[in-house]
C-alpha cells in the first residue's frame, strides 16, 4: 500500500475529494428491497478483511448479507496472497450465500465462477469497460493493450454456506498499483469509476446469476453459467502454466472448463488433464 494511504484515511471521509465515500443509506434502499436476494448491507470504513468479518459472523445471519469496506488492510488472494489499496480507491466486499439443499454441495465451488461472471456483466453494464476472466478468479482489464488484474474473486466455505469476497480496483493510478502487472478501471478507461452505481450493478448482476443457478439446482449448463464463462474466459485457448498443489507444474493449452469448473489443459502430448485447483500463468503462444 502507498504509504500515503492510512494518513489519507485518517484525515477524515472527505480527505479525498476525488474518492468520496460511499453512500451506504441509499445503497441500502437500492438494494435491500425485502423481496430480493440481498438481506442486509453494512459499509464499514476500515477492516482486516471482510470475508474473515463475514465469516464469523455468518451462523447468525440470514443469506445475502453484504459487508462492504472502505479500505481493507488484510485482505485476501488466493494462495493466502496479500491484497492492499488506498482507502477508497476500490471495491472491497462480501456476500454470504446458503443455497441450502438447492444445490448439491458438489457444485458450490462455481460460485468463484458464478462471482466472476457477474462482475464482469455488471461492469461491461455499468462502466463501459471491456474485461475478460483468467480461470479461476481473476478479473482482467486492457491497459496500453496490455492484460492487467483489475480485480479477483474468493470463496469459502463457512458452516452452512459460503462467503464470496470480491475486490476491485476503481480509480488506482500507476504510481499506486502494487505491481506493474495490476490495473484499475480508470486505467482502462472507464467511462465510469463512480463507485456507488458500480456496487449497484455488480450486486444486481450477482443476484441475477445466482437466482438463475440456483433455481437449476447449481447445473452450470443449465443454468447459462459454463457457457457465458467460457465465452469471457481470457485463458481458454492461450498456452498455459499452471503451478499445482504440491509443486508440480503442468503446462500447455488450455481447453476448457468442465461442468466441476476445473480448467482442462492438453500438453504437448495430446493428454488432456483437468485442474480443480492451482495458479496459471498466461504465456506467450507458441507458434
């Protein structure tokens, strides 16, 4: 994090006249309807991380719960990596699903999927801007024709459900992102970075694609998902890394996404083997 960032923070809401807060009352009305998915949506200006907030709070609460974070100082990646930004900067949140006896149990894990589908609908809705998704959770951007990571996805379980935590980058600027390889939304050109209506169309979108997978009964054919995630899928058909558990490395092309969500990758061989859980470097096609 720029070691401006907790001084911005502390000088007060406003410290920042291009990044207001956001407006949690009329979020509220927007969103918690009473006949829709979202119960509860609470804006808080600072925590460790709002998965792990969520997460202990969840056996008392009612599905579609919503936390939302100014700014997160602990936030979390896959592989336990660290994720930091400015106060107000991005958009930090979580929200609990309970598809109950619904969805079989075997398919909760589309729901990092199903989160990154949605965001990027309610983006390409909202802000105008393009975004393809790198298998499993990344949500990527075009900067100076380039492919950045403008944001990432991350599920886990809790004990009768799951906590999905989304975090993307808004109005970061070079000097600000983490990593050359990062990118932000205004970086991309978006003709919105007003974070109010962005958090408005995500979670539509988000209760839009769940209330479709869950009415059938989390089938991912059925239900529109595999195919849509496919269709924005930046990995497929590019030539692959992936770094598994253990320390072994399998590389190739990327294929597919089967109906359990793993990614299936064809090696040089021809074998074809299908990956549940690990990290993928996109490399440069091999001609």
């Amino acid at each position: 994090m720029p070691s401006d960032a907790s001084a911005g923070a502390s000088a007060g809401r406003w410290s920042s006249l291009d990044r207001p807060p956001l407006n949690e009352a009329a979020l509220r009305r927007a969103l918690v309807t009473g006949d829709g998915l979202w119960t509860s949506l609470e804006v808080v200006d600072s925590t460790g991380s709002t998965n792990t907030d969520l997460a202990a709070r969840a056996p008392g609460l009612p599905e579609g719960a919503v936390l939302v974070a100014e700014e997160q100082n602990a936030g979390r990646g896959r592989l336990d990596r660290s994720w930091v930004a400015p106060a107000r900067s991005g958009l930090f949140f979580s929200v609990l699903f309970k598809p109950g006896e619904a969805v079989p149990q075997e398919n909760w894990g589309w729901l990092t999927l199903l989160a990154g589908v949605a965001t990027a609908t309610g983006l390409s809705r909202a802000a105008g801007v393009d975004t393809a998704l790198k298998w499993p959770n990344d949500l990527l951007v075009t900067v100076d024709g380039q492919e950045r990571k403008a944001g990432g996805m991350l599920a886990e379980r809790v004990a009768d459900g799951v906590i999905v935590g989304i975090g993307l980058n808004v109005s970061l600027t070079e000097d600000e992102l983490p990593v050359p390889t990062a990118g932000s939304l205004a970086l991309a050109k978006a003709a919105v970075t007003d974070r109010d209506p962005l958090l408005r169309a995500v979670l539509r979108s988000l209760e839009e694609w769940y209330g479709n997978w869950r009415a059938a009964g989390g089938d991912p054919a059925a239900s529109g998902l595999q195919e849509t995630y496919a269709a924005g899928c930046a990995t497929l058909g590019r030539h692959v890394r992936a770094e598994l558990p253990g320390g072994r490395t399998l590389t190739g092309t990327a294929e597919a996404v089967d109906s359990e969500g793993r990614l299936v990758i064809r090696t040089a061989e021809g074998a074809h083997e299908a990956v549940g859980a690990g990290d993928v470097v996109h490399l440069r096609s091999v001609h």
